[in-house]
RNA sequence: GGGCGAUUAGCUCAGUUGGUUAGAGCGCACGCUUCACACGCGUGAGGUCACAGGUUCGAAUCCUGUAUCGCCCACCA
C-alpha cells in the first residue's frame, strides 16, 4: 500500500498537483477526449458556457458555488461519455470595471477620468482588467473547474466584437435599434445613462411641500422636489376632479423664484385625484411621467433646468446651486412670499444608482434604445414575444418553477431597453456620422466620419454569450455542435440582467433557445444570514478557503442541504465538515487496501456480498437520477451518508471478522467487494470531490483506467 | 400597490409523485488512547412539521384562510 494513505489526507499539496495533472491531459477539450476514446465523435453533446466573471478583482464564494454546480455536472456528463464542452471567459463589465479604476484613480492619484483622457483611462481599464483575469483564472483552477481553456474567451475581444456589430446592425436594419430623445436616467455621480434595471430603489422620509406658483395661482400643488418647479410648463389635475374643472384649459404666468413660468392647467387620467392636494407640477425635462403627460398635451419638453451635475441652469439666485441647496433656497422663498401652504413628512422610494450609490436625475437625452414591442420585420413578433414563446412552448425550462412567473410577469412589463452610456470602457456603439449621413456595423472607409462617443452597455454582449463564444457570425464546427447549450447556471439575481437578454439576442439573431434549461443559484449569505460584502469584511475568499480546507470540502458545503433558487449560509464550520470527509475516504481507502492487500478477490460473491453489491447499484442509480435532474443537493448528501454512515461504520465494521477469519471464500468475496464498491464510490463522488477522489484513484494498485476523470460512470 | 417564496430538532437546512416509526450536519450530554481514521468511535436526549379548517384509507407534502418573516417588480407628483 502507498505510504501516503499512513498520513491524513492534505489537500493543499493534492490539489494544485492533481489540477496540473488534468489540464496537461487535454481531457477538458471534447476533442481531446474523442482522439483518445474517452468519448464518442457521435456521442450526444453536452455544453455549458461559464457566466463570464466580471474582471472587477476577484471571485467570491457566489462564484464558487456556480462553479461547484457547473463541475460536478460538467464531470459526470464527461464521466458518462458524452461529448462535454464547458467553455471559460471573462466579462468586461463595462461600468463596473470602469467605475472601480475610476474610484482606484481618485484615491490615488486624486485624478478623474476627464484628466486622463479616453485613450490614457482605457489603457489602465486594461491593465485592471488583464491582472483581475489572471486572479480570477486562478481562482477557477483552484476551484477545479474543468473548463477548456483551449476555447477562451473575453467579451471584449475581437471576435466578440465582431459578433457585436453583426447583431447591432442586424437590429439596427430590422428598426429595432433607434435613436431616442427621452427622459433617461441619468446618474450624476457615474456620469452615464443606466437601464431601469441598474437602479436600486431606497427608502426614505422626505418632506411633502404643498404651495402656489404665485399669489393668484388658483390651485396648490404638492411636491417633494421644490426645485424643479422653475422647470414646470403645467398643472395636470385628474378630468373628474370637481375641484378644479374650471381651470382646465386657462393658462397663467408667473415669476418662480426669479424664473419667470407659463403654466398650462391641463386633465390627465394618470393624476391620482386622492394624493396631495390632487394636482401635479409638470416638469416634462425632469420626471418620465411628466414627459409623457407634456407629449400627450402637446407641453414644451424642452424646459431643461437640472445639468449632468444636478446643478441648476436657470438664472437668478438658484444658478449653480445643487439640487439639494436649491431646494432650500426655494422653500426659503416661498416662505418669504407667503405661497408655502404646507410641509409634511412622507415616505419616498429615492431612485440610486447600482454601481455608484448616485441619485439618479431623470434628464432628457438622446440615446440608443433596443423597441421590444415593435413587429419584427419578416417575422410577425415583436421581441418581447420572442422572449416568452420559448418558455411558453417548454422549450427552455426552469429547474426551480416558481421563476417562470418572475420571469413572465417582468417581460409582461417590460419597456425599451437602453443600450448607449456615456463612459469609455467597451464596446463603441458602431455607428458613424457624417453631416446628415449615417453609417452602421463596420466603419466606412472614405474620409469625414465620426464614431459615436458612447459605449453599449455591458449586458449587450453577455446577451450574445452562448453563440459569439462558439465562434458566430462564421459558422463554425463548434457552433454547430454545441449550440443551443444545455443548461444556464447562474444566480437569480441576474435573471433579468442576463438570462433574459440572451434569449432576446439568441432568439433575434439565430432564431433559437440559447440554452434548455436554466438552474439559478441562490444568494451565498454568511453564517449570520448577511449578504458577504466588502464592508461587512465577511467575504471568504475562495482561494483562501481553498488553503485551509480545500477545494473539495468548499465544493461538498456549498452543495450539500443548498436547494436550487434559495439562499443559503455557509460557514468556515460547515466547510471543515467536508474536509473531515475528505480525509474520512482517504481513511477508507487506506482500510480497504490495507485489509485487501496479498487477498485473492473472488469472481463470485457470497450472498450477504451480492445483497451489498446490489444496494450500490441502487445507490448508483439514485446519484445518476437525481443528477439528471439536477438535484445534486440530495445527490450528495445520499453519497456522503453511505460513505460514511453505512460504508465505514456499518459494512467495515462487519467485514473485519470476515477478512480476519477462516472462511477463505468469504475473505475473497468480501475483499473483492470492498475494491469494487470503492471504485464505484470514488466514481460516484468525482464530480463532486474531484481532488480526493482522483488522488485516491491513481493511488490504488492494478487500476485499469487511468484517469478518474474520464473513466466510465457506473451504470 | 402587484407578484414570488419561506415557516420542520437549540442552530443551519434536506425531505423527489401524498405512503412504514419525519432525516442530516453542527451543537449538546455521557462514555471511549477499540490494531482505517481523535479530521475519530459508541450511546443518548431533543420535533404538536407556524396556526385554523378542509380533501383523503393515509397529509410536513394537496386545497382554503390567518399570522409572521424574506425577496422581486412597480412607484404618488
């Protein structure tokens, strides 16, 4: 026997070792596995492309998780013969990338991006983006992923590029690109247009104004954002309201604060009668619903009085106040002219922005947006039907049911999508102007023409994932072969974001799913319950929980009791649990081959044996079952119990009188299934615990195949 | 305001299509230097499955309602 089983098992010196091992194999590259004849060149395909993690610094134990999940199916699909690609890349998160060089700049140099310049500032975004790739492929080898770095890819790569362009212009010819005036949302802090979706909303207590435009203004109007108001061009109050019928239609002038103001009284339906004083300020450059109010009154839209820095540009005593001190200058002189009528405190959802805590303005811009209810030319649908048939038809299915109704309900209420943002890093919009003249997908080659200055956002390419990795617009082998993927791993959290989008791109552009099934993680919280954060300081790192555990036990904790879609806690207790096991198995093997050594294995078993070879089986049917059908939480906690709870306390036990005794054909029986049922369990754990297992495996006398890796699942 | 989910042992959670006596890990108590393992072994305590009704031969599981907690979406000026 080998002399390392008379030591605990250390996953640290394993590990890395073992990884190397694998990696100079080939065996993560599906073709590789053909050549040798680990798999098939006809067998059915299994393909995940991994979420490309953003290169924003380094992954956390969400990202272990999806890679715990994602490598024990990709392992026991490659286990069990099929042609099993799970391919690696990384995101350029665009705003999140760009905003944490920006932060890194300030802090440390006391420069802002503006001082740099575009061409300098994009250098160092790279120069980021490169050292957080190397961290973050790292961190992958670590974890044991077994993905085929052959095949990598980056969202911000030529090739991606190119898909990119491709699929703009193809949305751009079918009209559903355009270029918008609209209210956006606008953070002043990034200085960029975010998605609807980017924004979080946040509670507050804010304090409820109700005053008059002027002394002979006949109706009150309650506000909450007094300094907007030099801006507003109408009063809208609800067409049944008794109250103010009469005024509707008669238009007033006024001195607002030294701005002088045309108010229109116009009726809209979408004035709730019952909240203040029932009648609303209309600042259409400042509030979505205003604009629409002012575009169904035929109102000016053009009343800008907010800048990108939310300052004000209206003349007088509020010119280049901030938002916040104008609005205590106006309070102050509507006390002073006797027009503030009351003052209330009310709760306010305050609109922030995601990655930068800025408070959003709205503001009017001219953008790019993405018609998700316009009929798509030839086809008869609009995107948003694009969207949901697929999930209709079970055509693409949830692993946790309850989100097929989060995910309608959201399409349902979905609204154009804004692509275009104001920052440097990641794809320029490709498009060129000359004068008039327009250019779109690659630029023109004669003289004159400007790109446009802005970037798509991010999520624009991560919705082209699962095919531009593959190779498209060129219509590869890889394409053909691996595309639709299988399955879609990843947290709930980017349903919208991501999993949403790349059914739009993938169904736009190539008329199929992008993948069949989806499998979203939940949240990993600490053992408090809360969410890891930087400044809680209670993230694990995975690497640093690697080092002290292992990659297995990490793994074993992040999966065992986790179901699908739910949150859950993870401790450093929880994951030494699994280390303990890891050495438990080692412990097993060592009895085993000790107690087998110089022992003649029989070809037949003694009935007790047959029941116990029997009872694997079954076990081993279990596993591959709930595998299947992605219950690996139940998966490997059934693994876990008969390794240690039947096999080692139980079938141990009895075998040594068995093994010590006279009976020489129930010694060999038994010694052949103590071998047997040790190399199916390290079988059956190998997607799970890929380290241990395979060190155990090469460790063992006579072994036939060589890599557990590839050797064949039990059937 | 609309939607989704949760409530099971002290704690964290499983429990697949309704089917024996409801399980695991950690923790706890007691005892073990037993020749695979103290990263261990043995024994044990601990549950009205949130509550109230209903369906069923049978309910933690299905239905209705209530309570509490969590999350998502929308957002009132």
């Amino acid at each position: 026997m080998d002399e390392k089983f008379l030591k605990p098992y250390d996953p640290t010196e394993t590990e890395p070792r073992i990884y190397a091992q694998w990696e100079q194999s080939g065996f993560f590259n599906p073709d590789t596995c053909i050549a040798a004849g680990a798999a098939k060149p006809d067998a059915p395909t299994f393909s995940i492309v991994l979420p490309p993690p953003n290169v924003t610094g380094r992954l956390h134990m969400g990202h272990a998780l999806m890679l715990a999940v994602e490598d024990t199916l990709v392992r026991f699909k490659r286990m069990q013969g099929f042609r099993t690609l799970w391919l690696p890349g990384t995101d350029h998160a665009a705003i999140a990338t760009q905003s944490v060089v920006e932060k890194k700049l300030k802090k440390e140099e006391g420069r802002s991006r503006h001082d740099l310049g575009r061409e300098e500032l994009l250098k160092r975004v790279e120069a980021f983006a490169t050292e957080s790739h190397d961290t973050i492929v790292k961190q992958l080898k670590t974890m044991g992923a077994s993905l085929d770095w052959s095949r990598e890819t980056f969202t911000l790569d030529e090739a991606r590029n190119k898909a990119v362009r491709t699929v703009f212009k193809q949305m751009y010819d079918a009209g559903l690109i355009y270029r918008g005036l609209r209210i956006v949302n606008w953070d002043p802090k990034g200085q960029t247009t975010i998605s609807d979706d980017e924004i979080v909303y946040e509670e507050r207590t804010a304090k409820l104004y109700t005053f008059r435009y002027s002394k002979d203004f006949p109706i009150p109007v309650a506000t909450t954002r007094p300094e907007t108001k030099v801006g507003d061009v109408a009063v809208a109050v609800h067409p049944d309201d008794t109250r103010y019928q009469q005024y509707v239609g008669k238009e007033y002038d006024a001195v607002f604060c030294d701005v002088p103001i045309h108010i229109n009284v116009v009726a809209d339906k979408d004035v709730d009668p019952e909240f203040g004083t029932g009648a609303v300020g209309v600042t259409p450059a400042h509030s979505k619903i205003d604009w629409e109010i002012a575009e169904r009154h035929n109102l000016s839209h053009e009343n800008i009085v907010i800048n990108e820095y939310a300052k004000m540009t209206v003349p007088g005593r509020l010119e280049g106040k901030k938002t916040t001190e104008a609005r205590e200058l106006v309070i102050e002189w509507l006390k002073s002219e006797g027009l503030l009528e009351k003052e209330e405190d009310t709760r306010q959802n305050i609109a922030t922005a995601e990655r930068t805590g800025g408070i959003i303005e709205p503001l009017p811009k001219l953008q790019w947006w993405i018609a998700v209810n316009k009929e798509i030319p030839g086809r008869g649908k609009t995107l948003k039907e694009l969207m949901l048939e697929p999930i209709e038809r079970g055509e693409i299915r949830f692993v946790s049911e309850q989100f097929e109704k989060v995910y309608r309900h959201w399409i349902e209420n979905l609204r154009d999508w804004c692509i275009s943002r104001q920052i440097w890093y990641g794809h320029r919009i490709p498009v060129w102007y000359r004068g008039e003249e327009i250019a779109v997908g690659e630029a023109p080659e004669d003289e004159g023409w400007t790109q446009d200055e802005d970037t798509l956002d991010t999520w624009f390419s991560s919705g082209l994932w699962t095919f531009s990795t593959l190779g498209w617009p060129e219509t590869t082998p890889d394409l053909s072969a691996y595309h639709p993927t299988d399955l879609i791993e990843t947290g709930y959290d980017i349903l919208f974001f991501w999993v949403a989008r790349m059914i739009l791109m993938t169904e736009f552009a190539l008329g199929t799913v992008p993948f069949k099934t989806i499998y979203l993680h939940g949240l990993v919280r600490d053992a408090q319950g809360r969410k890891m954060s930087k400044s809680l300081g209670n993230n694990l790192d995975p690497l640093d929980i690697a080092a002290k555990f292992g990659a297995d036990a990490a793994r074993m904790a992040l999966m065992v009791g986790n179901t699908p879609g739910t949150d859950m806690r993870i401790s450093e207790d929880k994951i030494k649990g699994y280390k303990h096991f890891a050495n438990k198995l080692w412990n097993i093997t060592r009895f085993i081959l000790e107690r087998t050594e110089g022992v003649e294995l029989a070809a037949e078993f003694t009935q007790a044996d047959a029941a116990i070879r029997d009872e694997l089986s079954a076990l081993a049917k279990d596993v591959t079952a709930d595998l299947e059908a992605y219950r690996i939480h139940l998966a490997a906690e059934k693994l876990y119990h008969f390794t240690w709870h039947r096999l080692a306390d139980e079938i141990l036990e009895e075998s040594k009188p068995i093994l010590l005794g006279e009976d020489a054909a129930a010694r060999a029986s038994r010694a052949r299934l103590l071998r047997d049922t040790l190399d199916t369990l390290l079988k059956l754990l190998h997607p799970f615990m890929p380290f241990v297992t395979e060190e155990i495996w090469q460790r063992i006398p006579n072994q036939s195949e060589k890599l557990l890796m590839v050797a064949a699942w039990p059937r």
